[in-house]
C-alpha cells in the first residue's frame, strides 16, 4: 500500500510539474509567447498580412529591456475549423502565455478554448459574446453603440425620406442593420429590407424592384464575394443613388467605382502607424491593424509592468485583473479605455473615397 501511495504521489508530482509552464530564458531575460491568429490567406490575406506587420512595429516600439516577446503567428484563413486548430496548437504545442485573434469568426472559435485552458484571449472584434465567454478573453474594436450612433449623426444632415437595405445574414452585421432600421423609421423614414444569405450571387430582380421604388439612398450590409456581385449589378442598371455603409465598403475590390462615396467604419491608426505599414508592405489596406497594434502594446506593457513590480510573469487571471485598470491609454486608434466587460471603448470615424482608397475624414 505504501509502495502504491508513493507511486501515485509521484505521477501526481510528475503530471503537476509538466502542466507548469516553463519560463524560458532569451538573452538573460524571460520569454513571454503571444500566439497571433490571423488570416494570412484567402479573402482577408492583404489585412491580415498588414495586421501582422502591427505586430511586428508594436515589438519594435515598446522593445523592451526586462522581457523578450516572442509572437507566434499562426494563419487560419478566415476558416473557423482552422482557427480551433490554430489556439489548440498555440496553447498545448507553443505554450503561450496569451492569444490574440482576430475576427469575430475566428475570436468566437478562439474563446472557449481559451476560457477552458485558463489562457488569456484578446479577439480584434466587436462582438461581445466573446468578452461574455469568461474572464480570460478581451475585445477590442469600435463597438456597435458607436458606429450606429456616428450613422445617425450623418443621416441627420441628409434629408431622405426612404432608404433600400440590403443586408446580409451575419450575425454582427444583422445586429446593426436592426438597430439602424429601427432609429431610420423613429425619424419618419420609410425603410424597406431584403436579406441575403452569404452565398448570395443573385441580386438582380432584388435590385430591379428596389430601384422602381425610387428610393433616396441605398443601405448596404454586405461581404465578399456578395458584396462585389452586388456592385457589379448596381453600376450595370443605373440606380444613380447614393450608397450607405458601415465598414462595409472597405472590401469592395474596385473601389475606383466609388469615387466620392462616404461611409461609417472604424479608424485605422494614427497616419505614421499606417506609413510604416504601406513601406514594409506596399499596401494600404489598413482596415483593423491599429486595433492589432494598440491590443500587441497593452499586453507587451501590462506584462513588462507587472514584472517590473514582482519579478515574474503573471497569470493569465492576474493579466485579466490589470488589464481591467487600462484607462485612457495612448492608442493608435485614440485614446482608449478597457470597461469592466473586458471590452475597449474607441471611437467611429467617416471615410470617403479618394482615388480608390478610403480616406478618412476630419471632423
């Protein structure tokens, strides 16, 4: 019995010392692993590339002296099978110490796995059934309250008297479409909706009828590669109206088409961020990267922070607890504050097109 008791202790002593995570040792200072899930290829690769490149300007600029920060990418091409695979590999293989991900389709995927493995979550999203998963996962993007509200703003100074939407059946952009449809008919407005699937490739007859109406401007709530078919029909029949959006726009693939358009979306960084970005990647598509290099800082300074005070690198629970102080933090986006939702407050910002880029607009 006591033979057994002893081997039993041992195992227990065994299996408890493999599920410590081993602190590693780069140029005499401690490594702390940030694995980053990212879409590096399919319809996203061009942000998702730009948003890799905010990784790594953000290790440059907070560069360190106590800790030695190792990001681990991994690409999951905007498939949520391969995002699971990605945090399963990054928090059992890599043993990284915290997540970011990015995406509400990835950072939905993403989220339990990391509430269940004790392992901090910072999702690029707005969506807040992320920041509800558990005290392990954060988000940060401009929320749903602000975009809307900033929306509104502008319709207030047009004077439409009815408006198409064209949306989508995507959760977030759903949510919006229904706040919005609701605020447009408080004013008056007539407002007629079709939805779509995500599959959708037929917008024809949709366009047709709406176009008969004769409506003052058209809401659209749309992604690739519906969003383009979309287009197409609308520049092909005529419809000769102006075209209302929430981030919508930002994938369009010929924004020369455009020209002139304005609409609602989030910022993309203060101007020397995005410089750097188009010299080491010729591109400027910036949509979420200040986001990706403002949550790349927060974690860097948190963690080089607190082990400047205890000499050793947090918990994941202790990370949570002193992320929640973060106020009025100097970020690429703004000035930005995480709220007791685990979730950072930023601002909505208006783009116009200009010579196929959307450039944003100063108030």
């Amino acid at each position: 019995m006591k033979k057994l008791l002893s081997s039993l202790c041992l195992i227990l002593s065994l299996t408890a010392c493999d599920n410590q995570k081993e602190v590693q040792q780069s140029n005499g200072k401690p490594v702390v692993k940030i694995g980053f899930i990212t879409s590096l290829t399919g319809q996203f690769a061009e942000v998702g590339n730009n948003t890799k490149v905010a990784i790594d300007l953000a290790k440059e600029d907070v560069n360190s002296q106590n800790l030695d920060f190792n990001f681990i990418v991994e690409d999951y091409g905007y498939e949520s099978p391969r995002a699971a695979t990605a945090a399963g590999k990054l928090i059992n293989i890599d043993k990284v110490d915290s997540l970011i991900s990015w995406s509400s389709k990835g950072g939905n995927v993403v989220a339990p796995i990391a509430q269940n493995s004790k392992v901090l979550n910072f999702s690029i999203s707005n969506d807040k059934h992320i920041s509800q998963s558990g005290i392990y996962n954060f988000i940060h993007w401009t929320q749903s309250d602000a975009l809307v509200k900033k929306f509104m703003e502008n319709i207030d100074k047009k004077n439409y008297k009815k408006i198409a939407m064209f949306v989508v059946e995507q959760a977030s952009l759903q949510h919006d479409s229904d706040i919005i449809e609701n605020l447009l008919k408080q004013k008056g407005i007539e407002v007629e909706r079709a939805n779509f699937s995500m599959d959708n490739r037929d917008f024809g007859l949709a366009i047709e009828k709406m176009k008969s109406k004769n409506f003052d401007a058209w809401f659209i709530a749309l992604l690739p590669p519906s969003l383009d078919i979309f287009l197409d029909n609308f520049f092909l029949k005529e419809v000769n109206k102006p075209i209302l959006s929430i981030d919508t726009l930002t994938f369009a693939k010929d924004k020369l088409r455009l020209e002139g358009v304005e609409y609602v979306t989030i910022p993309d960084g203060n101007k020397e961020l995005l410089n750097r970005i188009k010299q080491k990647n010729n591109s400027t598509n910036f949509f979420g990267v200040g986001y990706v290099y403002d949550v790349a800082k927060m974690l860097m300074y948190t963690y080089d922070d607190f082990y400047t005070k205890y000499k050793r690198i947090p918990s994941s629970e202790e990370m949570s607890e002193a992320l929640l102080k973060i106020k009025d933090f100097d970020g690429a986006v703004g000035k930005i504050s995480i709220d007791n939702d685990r979730t950072v407050q930023s601002q909505a910002v208006i783009k116009k097109m200009t010579n196929g880029v959307p450039v944003e607009i100063e108030e």
